[in-house]
C-alpha cells in the first residue's frame, strides 16, 4: 500500500485481527457498513484496527491502537435486521499514518509492517515448542479446535504459527493488542510461551480450588448425614429406655433390649468421634 493512498477502516471491538485469521464479524454501525459497502465497490480490502474502549459508539482517531491489520473480505452477508455478518481474513500487520473522519467514514492510510527477524536464531525449534505447550493447555481446557492444531503442525513458518496461537488464547484485548505490536518475532514468541504457561497456571490453581472445595462440601454433606443419624439414633434409644421400654421388652425379652441399647450407644459413641464409614456395622448372620 502507498502512504498516500487513504482506504476505509473498520474499528473493532473485543477482538484484535491478526494476519492469517479468519473470523466472522457482525457489523450494526453505520459507518462500519457504509465502509464494508465502500470496499466491496473495490478490491474487497479493508483495515481493521481495534477500539481502546469498546464503549464508545463513533470512534475517531485518537479512540484507536495506531497498528492494526489489513484484511480481506471473503464472504459478506446482509442480515434481516440490517446488520452484516461478514467473514474477514487477516493478511499484513499494518501501522496506521494518518486518519481522517466525516461523517459517512473513517478513512486511513497505513504501512505494512515487516517482522524483525534475527536469521541466527532457532525460531522454528521454539514455535515447535509453543506448539507443544499449547497441545498440554488444550488438553486441560479444550479451547483450541483440531483444525487449528492440525494447520499449525503443518506450518514452517514462525511469523504464521505466533500469529496463528495469538488469536486464539483467552487473553485480555489489551494483552493481545500487545502481540500485534510486537515486531521482534522472537520477542513476540516468547510472549506466547509466557502467556500460555501462565493460562496453564491459572487452570491449575482454578482445577486446585475445586477438589478443594468439593472436598468440602463433601465433608459438610456427610457431617450433616452424620448429625442427622445422630438425632435418629438418640430418639430410637431415648424411646427404647424411656416410654417403650415395657412394649420392647415384652416383645424381645430383657436381655435382648439390653443387647440393642448397648449397641445403640456404642454407635453414638462412634458418631461422637466421627469414626462412622459405611460398612463400619455389619449384620451377622447367626
């Protein structure tokens, strides 16, 4: 692209468009569809570049990061409701020169960006290894499709496969946006590896805290079991000893009333010292 040529811009919100992407977009604002129509007129190029604040309705200049990415629009949809689903792919990492505004669009003219690439470094070996780290975590969270490990397992190209992961981890905007600037490609590799270990991290603590708390909550659940035994077993034995203690007696002789309330407070005793496992008491069979 030429410096001097000014071509319309779509501002982002929640997403950063890396080069390689392919991504569907819904677009509502009125500006970003006039700019999807413009360029559909054209070579089906647009730049995308995201918001710092997703908030704000009608961006202009100062309300976008100054590196974005220049994409292609493959597939464009126009929705019942007005707004456009379109499917975009990401192609150079792109500096944004100079801006301007009215009120149909937001144009822009940019700079591709190049990778800074030191030949004496191994960069293939590393993002083979980012390719391995990123296979535990997909393991553990099952985020990562098959097809896209299947596409990285196949590239020979650094730039490409750091580009390829960074659109994909759950990272904030902002962190991401970091990549995209990123121009030292080792640099920006081992920002990869950092960020995946440290996702690796979190889903392990997180994995931590949940056997820890089912923990508890199973210890609770069965301290309340055991409470509620207890009240049971207190209620047979206080009726066996107090107002039915004739009728049991009558009915299964004194020495076999003595034998069941020997057992039943043998059994507070166990509960009382939170002894009691199932299979603790066992019928036998004379």
């Amino acid at each position: 692209m030429s410096k001097t040529d000014f071509f319309p811009s779509l501002p982002l919100r929640d997403i950063v468009i890396f080069p390689g992407m392919i991504v569907p977009l819904f677009v509502g604002r009125d500006k970003s569809i006039k700019a999807l129509n413009e360029v559909m007129k054209t070579n089906k190029k647009i730049i995308l570049v995201t918001q710092k604040n997703a908030e704000i309705d009608d961006p202009i200049e100062k309300d976008l990061y100054s590196v974005g990415c220049e994409s292609k629009i493959l597939q464009l949809l126009k929705l019942p409701d007005g707004t456009i689903k379109v499917l975009v792919e990401g192609i150079d990492r792109i500096k944004i020169i100079e801006s301007k505004s009215d009120k149909e669009l937001l144009m822009c003219s940019t700079e591709v960006i190049k990778d800074k690439i030191d030949s004496k470094e191994d960069l293939l070996s590393l993002s083979i290894a980012i390719i391995r780290k990123l296979e535990k975590l997909t393991n553990l969270s099952k985020k990562i499709s098959s097809e896209l490990f299947n596409n990285l397992k196949e590239q020979k190209n650094p730039s490409k496969i750091a580009d390829l992961i960074a659109g994909q981890l759950n990272i904030p905007i902002f962190e991401k946006q970091k990549l995209l600037e990123t121009i030292d490609l080792k640099t920006r590799l081992e920002k990869l590896m950092n960020h995946i270990n440290n996702e690796i991290n979190v889903i392990g603590v997180e994995k931590r805290i949940r056997g820890r708390v089912k923990t508890q909550m199973e210890k609770t659940q069965r301290e309340y079991y055991l409470n509620e035994q207890m009240k049971a077993i207190q209620k047979e034995l206080g009726d066996i000893e107090g107002p039915l203690n004739k009728q049991v007696i009558d009915a299964i002789g004194p020495e076999e009333t003595a034998g069941a309330i020997d057992i039943w407070k043998k059994l507070i005793g166990v509960l009382e010292l939170g002894e009691h496992r199932p299979g603790h008491f066992k019928a036998v069979k004379k």
